[in-house]
C-alpha cells in the first residue's frame, strides 16, 4: 500500500516521542515555536523566568492537544540548565531539539551604550546560547546521541540595522557560534543552525518600533507587512526533524519577507 500523503508529511517532519526544550519559550516568537513543536508530536519544554507566562504558553499547547511543562529557569544560568536537565533525565524525558530563543533588547546610541547594558544583552543573547550549547551539546555527546540545536539569531546579524548596535553584534556572535559548533559536532550527529527572522513584533523590539521607524521597514520590505510568529514554522520544522534536516548543518535560514533582498 502506497503511503499517503499525511503519513509521509508526519514522516518527514513529525517529532512524535520526541522532547524538544524551547529556551525563552515565554516570548512571543518562542512560544510561537513552542506550540509549532507541539503540534508535530513533541512533548515541548518551556523554559523561561515568568511562570505566569510559561503556564500560559502551556495550557495553550495542551489545549491544541499537545504535550507541554514549563520549568523556570534563569536562562543565562548554567547551574539552572543542567538542573534543568537533570529534571528531564529522570522524568525519561531526555531532549531531542534544543531551541535557544532568549533575547532581549535595547534602543540606545552608539555613544550612550553602557557597560552594564553591553553585559546585560551579551549575557542573555549570547550567554544563554553558548551555556545551553554546552549543558545539553555536552551530555548528548557524552550520551552519544543525536540532536538538533536551533539557534534564534535575527537579520540584524547580516545586515547592519541602525539603533540596535548592542543587539545587532550579540546576534552576529550567535551565528559565528552556531557554524563553528555545527562544524565540531557534525560527525557525533548532533546538528546546529541558526534560524534568522525579520522584522517580527515581539517584546524587545516594540518599544524601538516608532511610527518613522515602522514606515522605513515597510518600504524597505518587498512583502510590506511585519512577520507572524507561526511563519517561522517551516523553518524550525525542517531545522528540527531528523528526516527533512538530516543532512543540513551550520546554516542559517532568513525569514524576513524579502528584506535581505532589497537593495534600491
């Protein structure tokens, strides 16, 4: 019997049994990823600081008839991670996909930037990457296991965006990490890429997203609209699946509508 055309789709790209941790799975993009995850068969883990909005992003999911759990975490803390880990270790739950969504975000010029805020952005943009990299990359290596790193980098990491100097060099270190790794772990089986959306409304880039600004990214945007969070979908479903993605690695998928491509 020929196989039909759903079964072959859940084939490619369902994550039944799987268990996939969404880091920053509290945010408008991530839990967006999160309840994408779990509508192909995982069993998501949402991890973030706010448990009101981690049990919402949750009760979301189960809602849909997926399978759900928040965990708090500092996300930038190791010692939270691994416990983290260690939690789902003895729950049989051990993580298939890892997405490192955490970000945040600041408005301020070049000449006014602090140290503190410097620390503070790198801490979460880039810290949380780099210490989830390590705590989960690390035991799926030791466990000799095969696993799927996403890592959220943004078009501000190619292509220089004004007013966003701290969040745009963070960025770029996100993907620098993401092609080394994929290039140290490709032959244990564990993949890592970056996923690189456009202009997406979200927690930390509302407040620099004044009227003139909004007006220069819809003329500069071919599709003339900002981005939703479930048109990040495709991407990370590819980006995750073992049979779709089996063979892609280091790379970094831009969803931005067309953004990238424009020149005059």
């Amino acid at each position: 019997m020929s196989t039909s055309s759903g079964e072959y789709l859940q084939q490619l790209f369902g994550l039944s049994s799987q268990t996939a941790v969404v880091v920053g799975g509290t945010g408008v993009l991530g839990g967006g990823i999160a309840e994408t995850l779990a509508r192909v068969g995982a069993h998501v883990v949402v991890v973030g600081r706010s448990r009101e909005a981690g049990l919402q992003r949750v009760e979301s999911i189960v809602q849909q008839g997926g399978s759900a759990e928040f965990l708090a975490a500092d996300v930038a803390s190791e010692s939270d991670l691994r416990n983290l880990l260690q939690v789902l270790v003895e729950q049989g739950r051990v993580p298939d996909v890892l997405v490192n969504g955490a970000g945040t975000n600041a408005a301020t010029p070049f000449l006014e930037i602090t140290e503190e805020e410097w620390d503070r952005i790198f801490r979460i943009n880039l810290g949380s990457v780099r210490i989830a990299c390590q705590v989960f990359g690390g035991y799926w290596l030791e466990q000799k296991r095969h696993g799927s790193i996403i890592n959220i980098a943004s078009l501000s990491a190619i292509t220089p965006l004004s007013r966003v100097f701290t969040y745009s060099a963070s960025k770029a270190a996100v993907l620098n990490l993401t092609k080394n790794l994929a290039r140290e772990w490709a032959e244990a089986g564990i993949r890592v890429n970056a996923l690189s959306p456009g202009f997406f409304p979200a927690e930390q880039n509302r407040k620099i997203l004044t009227q003139d600004r909004v007006e220069s990214i819809m003329r500069h945007t071919p599709a003339r609209r900002f981005g939703e969070p479930m048109e990040l979908s495709g991407a990370v479903l590819l980006l995750a699946s073992k049979a779709a993605g089996s063979f892609i690695t280091g790379e970094n998928i831009v969803v931005d509508g067309g953004f990238s491509a424009m020149t005059i």
